[in-house]
C-alpha cells in the first residue's frame, strides 16, 4: 500500500494551481508558435505574435498568463493501493480545495468563483470541480484544468439523432465553433466528447481537451474537421485568417440505441492544463 | 501613423478612424464587467447618481487578477464584450464615448455607436501580462463588495487597441 499525507497533497495542488496560471503546457507553446509562422493575414498574425510575448512576459514576471484565472476542474485518478491520510480534513474533495485555495492565493489568481444564485463570491476562488476517477493499483495523479469562461460559455451539447451518422456530428462541431466566432479568445483547442449519457458526454469533452483518454481510431476524422473549422476564417482573435483553432480532440463512449449525445468543449488559445502523479 | 487617443474626451469626435485602425489609449479610463454594468444601469433606471462621471469616458470590460505586493495590477487582459451589449445603450446615452472589451457585437450597439458619435475598442484577449505594462495607476472607486467585479479607475498610458465599431457604426468584425 502506498500512503500519501493530506499536506503533501495540499502542497502539491497549490503548487499545481499557480504554476499552470501562468506556465502554458509546452504543446500549446509549440502549436501557437507554429500558427504564428503560418498565418498570412496581417491582423492576426500581430495578435500572435503579442500572445507569444504575453507568454513570455507571464512566465518571467510570475503574473497570469490571464486575468481570467479560470474555474479550477480537477481529474483525481486514484488506485485501490493508495490510502490518502486527509488529516484534519472530513475528505480528499476537502484537501484539494485546501491547496486550492492556497495557490490561488499565493499565485495571485483571481477570485473568479459566486454563488451561482446570488452571486456572491466565494472570495477564496474556490471550490473546483472534482471528478475522482479509478486509477491502477499504486497510481495517485492530479490534472487539473483552470478553464477560462470566456470559451466554456460557447461550448454547447446537443442530443442528436441515432442516424445522424459521422456527418451530423461534424455539421455540429463546426457549427459550435461557427457561433463561437470571435468570442472564446481563438485561436481554440476543441474538446469532443460522442456518446454516453447526457453528463458523460459532457465529461469526454473536457477530458479531450486535456488530451486525457483521446480514441487514436479517430486521429484522421479530427484532422479533417480541424481543417474544416480552419477553414472558416475566423482566424485568431476573431480578426480572421486560417488559424481559428489549434487543435481538435475526440473521445468516445458507447451509447444507447435511441441516442447520439455529442458535446463540444471550446478552449481559448491560453489552454492551461497539467498533471502530477504522486 | 497611429492615433493616440486622450480619455476622456472634450472635443475629439473620432472622426478620422475606422473599424480596424491601431490606436493607442492614454488618460484616465474606467474598468467594469457583468456586475458593475448591472449596477451602473439599474442605478440608471431609479433616477440615482452615478457613481462615476462617465461623459466622455472610457469604459474597460475587465475585472484584474490581484496585484502582486508593490505591484500596480495584476493580469488586466479584456472580457467578452457582447455580454455587455444590453448594458450599452443606456450609458452612451448619458454621454460614454467608448467600451473596450474582445470580440464581436451586437448590431444594436453598432447603431447605437453611429447614433451617439461612440467607438467600440478592441483588445488583445488573453494577454493580460502584456496589457499591465501600460497601466499606470489603478484604484477602485466603486461597488467594492464586488471583489473583482468592482468599479476601478485606471490611468493608461499607449495601451494598444483597434477600432472595432467606428462612429459610423462599421464593424471590424464584419469585414
């Protein structure tokens, strides 16, 4: 049995949430990079060339990449062989908003979480959102995504029709992305969950955008509705030109024979993400 | 040669730009987003004073992450400008002369531009380390008990923007 203390883990996901605040994953770095050589139209190229110093200037000045911090969504995968001692604390869910709440505070990240009545502000810029997931025997890994709303409020979910086939389902990511416009910052990572339930395809989505469970069967189909979707000229920051979204990802869950949930999970181009295994 | 624009304004009625010009923004502006704008044109509706004096003024749809110690603000980057569009009208009404914020608008607020002799800024999404560097001075000066959402007034020198929406209401992103 593995044993990992509550303050390693609170110390682990506080150190988790300001540095992806400010650090981008090196993927995203590349593919902004590659974009910004590509790309003809004048507009957007500028803003590229502005996002690749803004990058630079987050990282040497240890401020957020984004004022919009973002709403911390955790991925706990844990293994039957690992006991977590929680402490003081009544449950894990509980030592997780802890180191929380602590990055973001000495991260400087913005209290961006209300009361979604009310909307009064939690003022710690927590809780997140956990979702623990069964890992192998010894495995204990955290990803957390910190998921700018600006992109998050035109992602969209559809139950769509039985027959509506391979076709259907990629009228429906264009046309997301199509309404999304200029709005979620592009250039956009698009996360695509097919199938499950109402919630799992929900869940598959963001799981995609983290490159976390994505189905190789299907690296060609999302190349080409990435190219479609590049071809709609949005461009970056809505200013037009061939790079409307860096890149595209699919996961899929069997579903039911009456239906074809499908749920697309928009990112802007500040696509902040990481993982730590313990 | 790029336009640098005093706010507020007196007299300058952006006649010489269009949707698409680089400007640089100087002067004095005004930062609110979803909640504040609530406020703003309730406040509006009851008759009440405002709070700020926005004739001529400049309004920031922003809400900063925390300044680090000894610092003047933290990440200062736009938000989604359209969620802000029904918020708009009212408060060129009464004399505002410019938002700045990303993305794409309503129509309406285009109209509504061309009506009041209004530009809509653009600018840059997501580089809010990159925007700090032209704030000079930043306090809060209403609706604190919004954290970051609260009204702040902010002293800019040649922070960068384009012109989204001109006073004849054409539109960058229609282009």
């Amino acid at each position: 049995m593995k044993k990992i203390s509550c303050s390693k883990i609170i110390e682990t996901v506080s150190l988790l949430v300001s540095e992806t605040s400010r650090v981008l994953p090196e993927e995203v770095k590349e593919l902004l990079k590659k974009s910004f050589f590509h790309e003809d139209n004048a507009l957007s190229r500028k803003y590229l060339g502005i996002i690749l110093e803004n990058i630079e200037i987050a990282e040497k000045e240890k401020v957020p990449v984004c004022q919009d911090t973002g709403l911390a969504v955790f991925f706990v995968r844990q293994g039957a062989g690992v006991i977590v001692d929680t402490g003081e604390f009544p449950s894990l869910e509980d030592v997780i908003n802890e180191g929380l709440r602590i990055g973001s505070r000495k991260g400087y990240l913005r209290n961006s979480v209300v009361d979604p009545v009310d909307r009064s502000n939690t003022k710690d810029n927590g809780p997140g959102i956990i979702h623990f997931l069964e890992g192998r025997k010894e495995e204990f890994e955290i990803s957390l995504i910190a998921k700018g709303f600006g992109s998050e409020n035109t992602s969209a979910l559809r139950m769509m029709s039985p027959t509506a086939g391979k076709e259907g389902v990629e009228c429906f990511i264009v046309d997301t992305v199509r309404n999304a416009g200029s709005l979620p910052c592009p250039p956009i990572f698009v996360g695509v969950g097919i199938g499950g339930s109402f919630e799992k395809a929900a869940l598959l989505s963001k799981s995609a955008l983290c490159n976390m469970g994505r189905d190789s069967r299907y690296r060609d189909w999302e190349r080409q509705v990435l190219e479609k979707i590049n071809g709609l000229g949005i461009g970056a920051g809505g200013f037009g030109g061939r790079t409307t979204a860096l890149d595209l990802r699919i996961e899929t869950f069997p579903t039911h024979i009456a239906g074809l949930p499908v749920a697309v999970n928009i990112s802007c181009w500040a696509h902040r993400h990481g993982s730590v295994r313990l | 040669m790029k336009r640098n624009i005093i706010f507020p304004v007196k007299n300058y009625k952006f006649e010489d730009l269009a949707a698409g010009d680089e400007v640089t923004i100087s002067g004095s502006i005004y930062v609110a987003r979803d909640a504040a704008h609530k406020n703003l044109v309730r406040a509006i509706e009851e008759g009440e004073k405002l709070p700020v004096q926005i004739e001529g003024g400049l309004i920031y749809y922003m809400g900063p992450s925390p300044a680090p110690e000894g610092q003047i603000i933290g990440s200062c980057g736009p938000t989604t400008s359209s969620r802000m569009d029904r918020y708009t009208l009212p408060l060129l009404e009464l004399g505002l002369k410019a938002t700045m914020g990303k993305g794409g608008r309503d129509s309406e607020v285009a109209s509504a531009c061309r009506k009041f002799g209004a530009i809509y800024l653009v600018t840059y999404g997501g580089c809010g380390a990159y925007l700090r560097k032209f704030v000079k001075k930043s306090e809060v000066i209403a609706y604190p008990e919004l954290g970051p959402e609260a009204v702040y007034k902010l002293d800019v020198k040649d922070f960068p923007a384009l012109v989204g929406i001109d006073i004849k209401g054409n539109n960058l992103y229609n282009k």
